[in-house]
C-alpha cells in the first residue's frame, strides 16, 4: 500500500529543526548536570599508553620506509613512461 507524500514548506522545515535543536539542547543540559563525584570513569595511568604509543611511533617508521621505495618505484615508472612518450613522438 502506497503512502502519500506530503511536501514540506520551508517554514514547516525550519519549525521542525528548531523543535530538534530545544530537545538536543535539552538532553545536554541533563547529560551535564551530573556531578564528576557521580561519574564512574577508568582512570589507567599513563605508563600503560606508553607501550600503544611506542608501537604507533615504530609503525610510522615503516610506513615512512614503505613510502620512500614506493616513491622510487614510481619515480622509475615515470621515467619509464617519459622514455616511450618520447620514443612515440620521434616515431
């Protein structure tokens, strides 16, 4: 069964916006009312990052590594590519 479409004016639209907007705005303010006393949160210390970061800092290096052999690579396929453009254009 088909359902019909009702076209919405631009006034229509931007009443139904603002009527979102007062109701995200409404669960802000809940969301912030609560004290910090009242929020569980993990608290790690910092030395249990310190093995994440290492290994971003050692992953970064390859990558790097990885990009300087690529770009040699392409550097080859360009000159590659300028020697049979010239070669086409002699011929």
């Amino acid at each position: 069964m088909a359902q019909r479409v009702r076209k919405i004016t631009p006034a229509e639209l931007k009443k139904i916006i603002v009527q979102e907007a007062r109701k995200l705005q409404k669960e802000a303010a809940q969301e912030n009312a609560k004290r910090p006393e009242d929020v569980d949160a993990d608290e790690t210390d910092a030395d249990e990052y310190a093995d994440t970061l290492a290994n971003k800092i050692d992953y970064l290096k390859a990558l790097k590594i990885h990009e300087a052999r690529a770009l040699s690579n392409l550097k080859k396929i360009r000159e590659a590519q300028g020697k049979i453009k010239r070669a086409i254009t002699k011929s």
